[in-house]
C-alpha cells in the first residue's frame, strides 16, 4: 500500500516543473522514513523491508548514513530502544516550501486517490511556507541534513543579544607599569586607564548587547583586576594578522597516549595544558618554565606572614613543584576539560556522568556535579567564571553554577546527544551542537532555544563564537566548517577543505582568521574578515531564508599545514595570536 | 586481513554485520571485541529471561521473558515530552543571584568532596595480636624513606606517639605514608591499599585526597594526630561546620 503511494508521489513529482521539482524532492526522505518507521511499528516486517529496498536508492546521499542505521531496525522491539527514533516518529519534520510549489502539491494530494498521503503529511510534516522564488537545488542542499528538517523561521526570530558586555574600567597604577621601560621616561603620569578598542569607541550602550545585569555575574576580585592588566599589556604586543601575516603554530603533541587522549583544554593565558584521557585521568602540565604547586599543609599555612606582598608566592608549596599533576576521580574517560577564566579551577565531564571540578590550587576534587546519568561529551566554564555548561547523551545541556549541586538550566529540544557546549562571550547565550546536525542557541537568562542551524550533514564536533559575538562557525564529521549571522540566523558561509571530522575551531583573538583542526591531520586557516564582509542583509534574505553562498572555499583558504598522523584535537590562540594546537600522535 | 575462510563462522557473521552498517576500515582486534560484547550482551539477558521465567512458574524461557528482560535492560531515556516539561519547570526559576565576597564558591559541604572520608578511632588498649605492619607508599612518589619516625612494631609507646605527631616533618620529603596493620605479615612495600581488620580504621583511602594529606594512620594515634589531620582537610572550606571530631557523615569503619 505505501509503496504504491511512495511510487505515486514519486512520479508526480518527477513530472512536475522543473522549478519546483527541487522544492518538492524534499518530501522524499520523511516520507520514505515515516512510512518505513510506521510499517515497523505495526509489525508488517516483510513489507517494511521490500518498501525499504524499492526506494532507499532514490535518497540523497547525506542521507545515507541514517538509512544504514534505519535497514537495521526491522522489529517494533528495535525501534523502542532507539530514543532518537521514537523522537522522529513523534516529532514533525519541517520543510520549507514556497507558496507556488505548495499549491500544486496541495492540488495533487486532495484528489481523491492520494488522500492517504495527504493525511500522512498533514501528520508528520510541518510545511513551512514562504512568499517568494522556489529554491534551487543547491540552496536546499546548503540547509537541509538534520534529523528534523529545517527550522522554522520564527524559530529563529527572536532577538539575540549578540553584542559583548562592557569591559569594566580598570584604573592602571604606576607601580605595575617595571617593564614598560621605553616610553616612560621616567615621568610619573597617571595613564588612563587603557580600555580595548571596541569598549572607548562607544559611550552609549550598544543596542545589540545585553544589559550588564541581565543575568548575574560575579564581581570582579582583585586578582581578576590583576589578570585583566596583564591582558592589557599582552594585547598590546599582540600580532595583527591577515592574508599576508599568518599566525605561527606551535604544536603540542601528546606521545604514547595510545589513542586516550579524549580532551585537551588550554588557559587563556596559555600556561596551562590540561589533557582528558581514556584512563579516567585528567593530566595538567604547566607550559611556562614555572612549575605547578600544591598549597602547603594547614598547620604550615598558619606559620606564614599574611600580610605580606607575596603572600600567594608563600603559600605555594616548593616541595610539590612539578611539571605534571595527575588528577585522579573519574570512572570513566575523560571526554571534556575546562579550566576556569581566573586559572583556579578546572572541570572535567566524562563517561560516568559526572562533572567534576578540580582545585588546581591544591590539586584535588573539589565537587562532583551528578545530573548527567549517562556520558558528559564536553563541558565549558563561562568566560566569566562562576557558571558552566556540560551536554550529553541525554540530549540536554545543562547549565551550573559552582555553587549549586543541581543545574541552574536545562537545554532541552536536540533530538540526539549534545556533543558540543560553548558559551557566548557575553555569556548570556550558550551554543549546543548535537548529534541530530542541527546547532541551537539557548538564552541563560530563560532557558528558550532562541535560533536553530541546520546545513551540516553530520554530527557536530566542534563549535566556537568570534571575538565580536555575532557570528558563530561550527564543523561536523561532514569536514565542512560552516558561518552562521546569530543576529540574523543565517548560514553566511561555507568552508570546503577538510575530508575529515573537523574536531576543533577557533576564531584569532581580534576575529581575523579562522583556524580549523580536523581527524585529518591538518590544521587550516581561513579568512574571517573577508568571509564576513558584504554580508547579504536585506529584508527578503531574512524574511525568506534564501542564501545564496558564494564557492569562495579556495579564496578563503590561507594555508593548510600538515601534522604527521596527529588529528588535531585543540586550537588556542595566545594573546599575542600564536596559535598552539594540541593532538595525540596516532600512528597508522 | 584474514582470509574468511580461516576465521570462525561467529566471526565471519560478525565482519559481514560491520560491512552491512558501512565499516569498513577497522582494527582487527574490533572482530574480538564486537564478539565479546555480544556474547556478554546475550548471556545478561538470558539469565534475567530465565529468572523471570522462573517467577512466572513457567517450565522453559520463551520469546516473551526474553523480550521482558531487553526492555528491562535498555538504556530507559527520558522521553521528549518528559525532558521538555522538566526543563520548563527548572527553566522558569530566576538565576540566583551571586553573594560577593563569598570564598570558593562551591555548594554546601554535604554535596562536595572535600570532606574527610575516614574517621581516626580513640585509642584504646591494644588488643589485637598484630605483628606485622604493611607499608604502602604513594604510588607517584620516589623511594620511601624509612624513618625510625615509622614505628614497626606493634606495640603502642610513648615513643611512638611522640615521634609520629609530627605531621609535615621533612620525613614525607617524597609525601604520604600510610601505615596499615596487619594481623599476618606479609611483604613490606605492596602498593594497594589492603582492607583494614578491626584493629585499623579508616582505609577507605580517596584518593583524590591523598595529594594533599600527610597522613600516618596508626591506631595508636592520639588525638593531637587527628586534628591535625583534620585542619589540614579543611583547607579551602568554610569553617562554619568544621566539627570535624563529630563529622559522621564519612565514617568507614567496617570495610
């Protein structure tokens, strides 16, 4: 029965016009899985598989991967393990369609043999209709690929605050300024205080970021005043870099890891390396020639002078000075590392559900975070410290703070596991990447899903926001790197190169250039400012959805740099835009 | 790869699954593996088939106890529904707001790791026969210098007391030591932390604790050895419930 009316559906579609034929192929593969799903459910074994094998062909080819996965659920008892699954079947598929094509297919399916079909999508299709030219192919092929089909548009209406918070005004007192040798002179002047860039240019609040208190964050400590001077000073002889200056690359290979490196983190300030591995330990080595310390035992911290200048030098322990510090308490690996903005604290999730939080300080647990009961994939402190963000297998993330045993916020809405956490600079949004091939981004504030991204045709791997906050670049197994407007919730670009996973992002410190790292072994750079000028921004972009992405992988591609059979895990740009990268050397 | 003919016809059945869902390069040690994990897969739930079988006073397992201990196995995800209302309710909840000046912000004791996990018992007249003692030294850390500060013996004298109050003496250059009784001797120097008698207590050993202890368990400590123990647990914590001496929540006295 289905397949008469898969084969009748096939055919009018194949006669339509040309035009509209693009449109309308994209009723093939929900229809082709939801009938597929319903013949199993009802326990018509023999006709699910002939269904199965007449048009599983007929799909298009990202599709593949989820076919292979649907020809082995053959029994009702399959698909009731299959969460995923179960989400589909229950879920509607969203398609967007333009108004022309609508009509037609309307006209078809209300004739009187077709009504089944047409019950059939009115159940589990969502038209989403628009007023406009019918896509082409290739338009259709840039979006489509995730388990649910596209976004609705007013999914991704909403308003983002994109914009970044204000930098507080740090005054800089004389007495930091030893090393700043040449352009003193000598004269004991009060310098202004030094304020980035983008925070003097404007007075007034910028209209795209949040309100400074629309979500609590922690004041500022004097050492974070501290850190934020030294941040000043680094930016200062920080490397502007572009087409003709690229950035250098260090890379820090892990030998003899045996293919258990699962998780590298770097802190902003580039001392510490922190690597999650398949052994359930969490390793932090120190980069910089100052070693790592433990603080020294109660009763020797009592001895000690309080009062005095360097009074966090004293109560360092120099019996303890290593390079490398071992952190043991995980049952499972280690699948994501985080170290805290101020260097103090260090999170990791792993397999056993948990997250913890380690005190690098005295190098020990601190807190076990339990609301994950199944596999943590990654984790991330906010830029701001205090909150973090962990996702997993069960397809939610969580939002925490370090004071509170249970999570703040729970993400929920991705249909499969959520491989990827990432906060926004103003840390007011936190982007998921998920198993399903579509990005969210979640307000902190109320916890709404505030934009969707669907295009890639894979599982997401990695995710990273650019220094400005507005646009959003994420890579899947699919080897694309992909350019998302969050403003407007628009994909903006695409980047072709890598033939494998790209497992890890980054965006150089002033925006200029895109490092991606992937499984195949190479590191690449792209041109950010140029794949983010001359952005399409008029209205019927937005109200449509339209894009039209320009084949410019080759222009924005400023090198590809090989590693010897080490995928690269991390990218991290040092203040002054050095890139150091970090993967576990795998032979072959 | 080996040729198929060569291969057991499990294994076989095995290759021609992962060519069936698109593997295609793989280790041949995963042929092994995929094998192991059904075998252990398939006898799990046999034997719970064969228990509820059992429970319904049937003579054989059938198709319907097995399907009863599959669907008591899997992995029970919430449903969307379920995940969706909860996270409305958890989501409708303002942000709390954040106390300055609060210290690490870490929750309430009972929720964190930092608290002791082993309870230092009273002195009390030796009555056990143990004779020999286990050394066990920190499993990072270079030679373990013995000292007379490690009394061998058995017996509890003054001496012993007074020489092993000194936590945080140069002794421990390479760390922790913990002194574990034994009623039969056994050979010095094994690296596992070996289940106390009665006449020892507390070896539960976190060790996430260990990096920062120095800790000589004997049961022939006095209490000047416990609170400095304890004090030195209470590094980075607020001190409002820092009973220690009355802290039950860890108490890991039969093992």
């Amino acid at each position: 029965m289905y397949e008469e009316y898969y084969s009748g559906l096939k055919h009018f579609i194949e006669c339509s016009l040309d035009c509209h034929r693009a449109e309308l192929s994209q009723l093939f593969y929900p229809l082709f899985v939801h009938m597929y799903l319903e013949l199993v459910y009802n326990q018509h074994e023999n006709e699910a598989k002939s269904f199965f094998e007449k048009f599983h062909g007929d799909q298009e080819c990202y599709y593949q991967d989820d076919l292979r996965v649907l020809s082995s659920l053959t029994k009702k008892e399959h698909m009731k393990g299959n969460e995923t699954m179960l989400d589909f079947r229950t879920s509607k598929f969203v398609l967007r369609i333009s108004r022309d094509s609508y009509q037609l297919l309307k006209r078809h399916l209300q004739e009187k043999q077709n009504n089944q079909i047409w019950n059939i999508v009115q159940e589990h299709l969502y038209i989403d209709i628009f007023d406009g030219m019918p896509r082409s192919k290739q338009q259709i092929d840039a979006m489509v690929g995730s388990l649910a089909g596209e976004a609705k548009r007013e999914a991704n209406k909403s308003k983002v605050f994109f914009g970044l918070l204000k930098e507080p005004e740090i005054e800089v007192p004389l007495d930091d300024e030893d090393e700043e040798g040449e352009n003193e002179e000598g004269k004991p002047k009060k310098k202004k205080p030094k304020k980035d860039s983008i925070g003097s240019k404007s007075k007034k609040q910028d209209p795209n970021a949040p309100p400074q208190n629309r979500i609590p964050l922690p004041e500022l400590k004097d050492s974070d005043k501290l850190d934020k001077i030294m941040n000043m000073k680094e930016t200062t002889k920080r490397v502007r870099l572009g087409p003709d200056c690229l950035p250098s690359i260090c890379f820090y290979t892990f030998l003899n890891a045996y293919q258990g490196l699962t998780a590298v983190d770097v802190t902003d300030d580039s001392s510490l390396i922190a690597g999650g591995f398949a052994d359930s330990t969490v390793r932090v080595w120190s980069v910089t020639p100052k070693k790592l310390r433990s603080v020294k035992q109660a009763s020797d911290l009592s001895l000690i002078d309080k009062e005095s200048d360097d009074v966090l030098e004293r109560i360092m322990d120099e019996k303890t000075a290593s390079e490398l510090k071992i952190l043991y308490g995980h049952s499972g690996p280690v699948y994501g590392a985080s170290f805290s903005p101020d260097r103090n604290y260090l999170l990791s999730s792993s397999e056993d559900g948990t997250v913890r939080l380690w005190s690098l300080q005295t190098f020990t647990c601190l807190v076990g975070y339990k609301g994950h009961n199944y596999p943590v994939w990654d984790t991330q402190f906010s830029p701001y410290g205090y909150y973090f963000v962990s996702g997993g297998h069960d397809r939610v993330a969580r939002l925490w703070a370090t004071d509170h045993y249970q999570p703040l916020r729970i993400f929920a809405g991705h249909l499969a596991d959520v491989n990827c956490t990432r906060f926004h600079p103003n840390s007011n949004y936190v982007a998921t990447g998920s198993a399903d091939r579509t990005v969210r981004l979640w307000d902190v504030l109320n916890g709404n899903c505030v934009r969707i991204f669907t295009g890639h045709k894979g599982p997401i791997h990695s995710l990273t926001f650019s220094p400005n906050g507005r646009f959003l670049a994420t890579g899947a197994t699919d080897g694309r790197v992909l350019l998302w407007d969050i403003g407007h919730g628009l994909m903006v670009g695409e980047l072709k190169g890598h033939t494998d996973t790209v497992c890890s992002l980054r965006f150089s410190r002033d925006g200029e250039i895109l490092a991606s790292g992937s499984m195949d072994n190479t590191v690449r750079l792209w041109d950010a400012i140029k794949a983010f000028e001359d952005l399409e921004t008029d209205d019927f972009t937005t109200a449509t959805g339209h894009i039209n992405l320009p084949e410019n992988s080759q222009e924005l591609l400023l090198g590809t740099y090989m590693t010897k059979s080490t995928p690269v895990v991390h990218l991290h740009f040092t203040r002054r835009n050095l890139v150091l990268a970090a993967g576990a050397y795998s032979p072959q | 790869m080996a040729s198929p003919k060569s291969m057991r016809k499990d294994a076989q059945m095995m290759a021609q699954i992962l060519k069936d869902m698109g593997i295609t390069e793989y280790e041949p040690r995963v042929i092994n593996q995929m094998l192991e994990f059904a075998f252990r897969y398939v006898t799990t739930i046999l034997d719970d088939a064969k228990i509820y079988s059992s429970h319904a006073k049937k003579a054989t397992v059938d198709a319907d106890d097995v399907r009863l201990a599959i669907q008591c196995r899997a992995d029970q995800s919430f449903p969307r529904y379920f995940l969706l209302d909860m996270a409305r309710q958890r989501n409708q909840t303002p942000l709390p707001l954040i106390k300055p000046y609060s210290g690490p912000g870490l929750p309430p004791d009972r929720y964190c790791l930092t608290a002791p996990n082993y309870r230092l018992k009273s002195l009390q007249k030796k009555a056990s026969t143990s004779a020999g003692r286990i050394t066990i030294s920190r499993l990072s850390v270079g030679s373990v210098t013995s000292r007379p500060s490690t009394p061998t013996l058995g017996t509890p004298t003054p001496q012993t007391m007074s020489v092993s109050t000194k936590v945080g003496t140069p002794m421990s250059l390479t760390g922790q030591r913990f002194t574990v009784q034994m009623p039969t001797s056994q050979s010095p120097a094994v690296k596992a932390s070996i289940p106390a008698t009665s006449a020892v207590q507390n070896v539960l050993i976190n060790p996430s604790l260990i990096g920062s202890k120095n800790i000589l368990i004997t049961t022939n400590m006095v209490s000047s050895q416990n609170t400095a123990n304890e004090s030195s647990n209470a590094l980075k914590r607020k001190r409002e419930d820092d009973d220690d001496d009355d802290d039950d929540d860890d108490d890991f006295d039969n093992l």
